[in-house]
C-alpha cells in the first residue's frame, strides 16, 4: 500500500479520548501557544527587527489574521473530531482536496520539530550549566564563548536533542488526557509567577528605561515587507496555527467549550507572556550593553550576564532555564501530536507505535539541526544552514499558507451555517456577533492579507 493511498483512505472510526474539564482545554492550549516562542523566538525577533515597531506589526497580525485562523481551527477539529486530514475530508464535499492541508500540516510539525528540538535542547543543557554555575558571567565575550561551545559541540548537540525527543516521547505514550493535561494544568501557573519575578528584577537595572523605550516607541522606518511577513510568520507560530495543531486539539473539545471566548483568553495569556518576556530581557540588554540585534543566541547570551549582576543570580538562573524548558515542553507535546494522531487514526498504528516512529523520524531529520552549527555548518540549501532553512520555511510558508487554505475553507466551502454554529454552540451563547465579523474576516480579509504579505515578503512581486 502506497502512504498516498492509505492517507487519502475513510477514516476507521477509532474511540478518542478527551480533555475532560474546562480549565483542562484552557491550560492545554495555552501549552501549546506558550513556548520558545514567547521566550526566545519573541525577544531575538523583536530585536533584530527594530524593537516597538515590529511588536506593533505583531499585534496586528495577531488580531486580523490569528485569532479568525486559530477560531476556524478549532471549530473545524471539535466538528470534526478527527486528526486533521480525515476533519478536513469529512467536512469538504466528495472529491475536493482540502485534507492536504493536514498533509502539509504534518510536514510542516516534522520542519518545525527538528529545530524546535534543538532550541529545547540547548535549554536542558542550560539547566544543567546554570546548575553548576559554568556560565555565570556579565562578560559577553565569555557567555557568547558558553553558547558558541555548546552549540557547535556535534555530540552534545545531538545527545542532548536526542534526550528532550525520548523525554517527549515518554510523556505522549501516557496518553493525551493523563499525559497532556496533566502536565500543562500543574505548570502553567507556575511558568507565570516565575516570569513576573524576573521582570521585576530587569526592572530595577540601570537602564531599564531604554530597554523600554525600545519595545514600546515605535520606529515606522524599521517596518519591511520582510519585517511585515516574519512578524505575522511568528503570529502564526505562537497561535500554533496554519498546521493542524488547534485542528487536533479543537478535536479534544467539549462541545460545551466556548470557542471564541476559550481562543481570546489564550491569545491574551499568550501575548502577555511573550511582553513579560520582553520586559525581562531587554531593560538587560541595554543595561550591560549587549546587542538588541545578536539573534537566536540572544537569549542565551544576555540571561546568563544579567544573572551575574544579582543576588542569587546563580538560582534564579536555574529557575529561568527550568521555566523555559516547561513552556517548551507543553508546545513540543501540541506539536508531535499532529503527526503522531494521524499516524494512529490513518495508517492504523497504535499510539505507542506511531509515538515511537514520529520520535525515530525526529532523530533522524532533527540531526541535521543539531549539526547546523558544527559538522554541517557549511552545508547550505538556499544560502541557509538545515536549522535556517527549517526554521524559515515553516514560519514564512507552510504556516501561513495553511492559514490562507484554511480561511478559504471555511469562509467558502464550509460556510457561515456551520461556523456560526460552533462558535455559538448551536445558538446557546451568545457570540453571532463575533461570529458574524470573523467569518467576514475570514472571507475576504485574512487570505487575501496573508497572500500580500508572503508574496511582497519573499519578494515575488
Ligand atoms: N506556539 C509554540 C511556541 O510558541 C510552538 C508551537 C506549538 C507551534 N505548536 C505549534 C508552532 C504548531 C506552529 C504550529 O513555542
């Protein structure tokens, strides 16, 4: 049997478990948008692409097209309920191929997942580090020299990677309701408090207002067709959007879920979190001098020096690294179970099985991650190393890409009847306004804003 035949096969109807309360859904989601995005993709980003401006640029994307995508997302899954490809084929009229965009989706989790591993990998590695305090430092040249080591050491890249894949791995064979939920729910809570500690510390530094400034005064110079589309890129990253995952978690909804209501509140939580980040490492950045614009080594830099400057510094270092391997981990989890729940309703393997060859394919494909730094640093597709390439491809293409096949779907194919009706739950809340004005937004504005953005940003016209 060839994977396109068996893919495109009815799905065998396969009994599901469930989130099973309210604040279960809440927290997992939340774990899903709440990641390395919000602590290291959402800093590094920021800096390098002018600071308030490009936030300002962020916020909107996340308004006009996130939160309608994220909404149509989980509206499709909870009606669906079904991984992606077999939501899609069932809600499309016979015949039209929408469940590509599941396709597309789960290469699009194996992209994201061979970078992300390694990003979580040099956190697991900086718990370790901070434990033992070898990179305490206020010295740029030699927290700079820290990261450089670690990152192009090819066994402790790949060994460390390989560590946080079993380690997910090890949570998914729980199960989504035992493993997912249970996590998420106890860490989430924890993961906020920590970070607003943090922010009150960079808040009392020297220059903490310039740090300020920069985030917060716009400077409309700065904004690009490429600022504009790696700024609604990560839009769509930190919704966990354009590629199935809400899709799959829609599908674990209750059908008592407010959907409108449930999205806002993880847009919210989500952006706050991703300030607070913010607020943490840039009044730190200015303070002890270092570069806005150092890219994804930014984090890892900058957090280390200004730990050195305070009290305890040594401890709440491990705190902070722990903090972000926890954010991480809730996101990577969202992220594997697109194509680990395609692989068991699709191709019929079970859980465990399907868990054990998405982590092997992972191991495979993520080295070459690991390697971008050392062994393959010179191996360059399109001028990128395999880590850029993944890292550029996902945000700027398949994710927003997604997004525009899926507003199409729903503002053209599905229609307004049936979308209205998840985001009211049959006409039990009261959210036809709200739904009346996304599904206008998903009609005509959000495809139609997505496809300027990518064409001007990749310069295709
Ligand atoms: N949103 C997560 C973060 O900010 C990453 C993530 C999880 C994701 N699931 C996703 C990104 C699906 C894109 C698509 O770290």
């Amino acid at each position: 049997m060839n994977e396109k035949t068996s893919l495109a096969r009815p799905n065998t109807v396969l009994a599901r478990a469930g989130f099973t309360s309210g604040f279960g859904v809440l927290a997992a989601t939340l774990g899903s948008a709440v990641g390395l995005g919000n602590i290291w993709k959402f800093p590094y980003l920021t800096g390098a692409n002018g600071g308030a401006s490009f936030l300002l640029v962020y916020v909107l994307a996340t308004l006009l097209v996130g939160l309608p995508v994220m909404m149509a997302e989980i509206s499709l899954g909870r009606v669906g309920k079904a991984n992606p490809i077999s939501t899609l084929q069932a809600l499309a009229p016979k015949g039209q191929p929408w469940w590509l965009i599941g396709v597309a989706g789960m290469l699009g989790a194996f992209l994201i997942l061979s970078f992300y591993s390694e990003v979580v990998a040099w956190v697991f590695a900086y718990v370790v580090k901070a434990m033992r305090g070898s990179i305490l430092s206020s010295d740029p040249q030699v927290t700079g020299a820290a990261f450089n080591a670690l990152i192009s050491d090819p066994m402790q890249s790949l060994l460390w990677q390989w560590g946080v894949l079993l380690f997910i791995g090890g949570i998914l064979l729980m199960g989504v309701t035992k493993g997912i939920e249970a996590v998420t729910k106890k860490l989430m809570p924890i993961l906020f408090l920590l970070l607003l500690l943090l922010c009150a510390v960079s808040l009392s530094l020297d220059k903490a207002w310039e740090g300020l400034v920069f985030l917060f005064h716009p400077d409309f110079s700065k904004i690009t067709a490429s600022v504009v589309l790696t700024a609604m890129g990560l839009a769509f990253f930190k919704l966990s959007i354009g590629m199935g995952t809400m899709m799959t978690y829609g599908s674990y909804f209750r059908d008592d879920q407010n959907i409108p209501l449930t999205t806002l509140r993880v847009m919210a939580a989500d952006l706050s979190i991703s300030m607070l980040a913010g607020i943490a490492i840039f009044p730190a950045v200015f303070t002890f001098g270092f570069a806005p614009t150092a890219g994804p080594s930014l984090v890892f830099i900058t957090i280390p020096a200004v730990f050195s400057q305070i009290p305890m510094g040594q401890s709440l270092m491990v705190v902070f690294f722990v903090l972000a391997a926890i954010a991480a981990t809730g996101a990577m989890l969202s992220l594997m179970e697109v194509p680990v729940v395609i692989l068991h309703e699709r191709l019929g393997l079970t859980r465990p099985k399907a868990t054990l060859l998405t982590i092997f394919l992972l191991v495979i494909l993520g080295s070459t991650s690991a390697l971008s730094n050392s062994t393959l640093a010179d191996f360059k597709l399109f001028g990128m190393t395999p880590f850029d390439l993944f890292d550029f491809v996902s945000s700027n293409i398949i994710l927003p890409g997604g997004g525009i096949f899926i507003a199409l779907f729903v503002g053209w194919v599905w229609g307004f009847d049936k979308f209205g009706g998840a985001l009211t739950n049959k006409g039990h809340l009261q959210n036809q306004k709200v739904a009346q004005a996304v599904f206008f937004l998903l009609r005509y504005v959000s495809p139609a804003l997505i496809l300027v953005v990518m064409l001007k940003g990749l310069n295709l016209f």
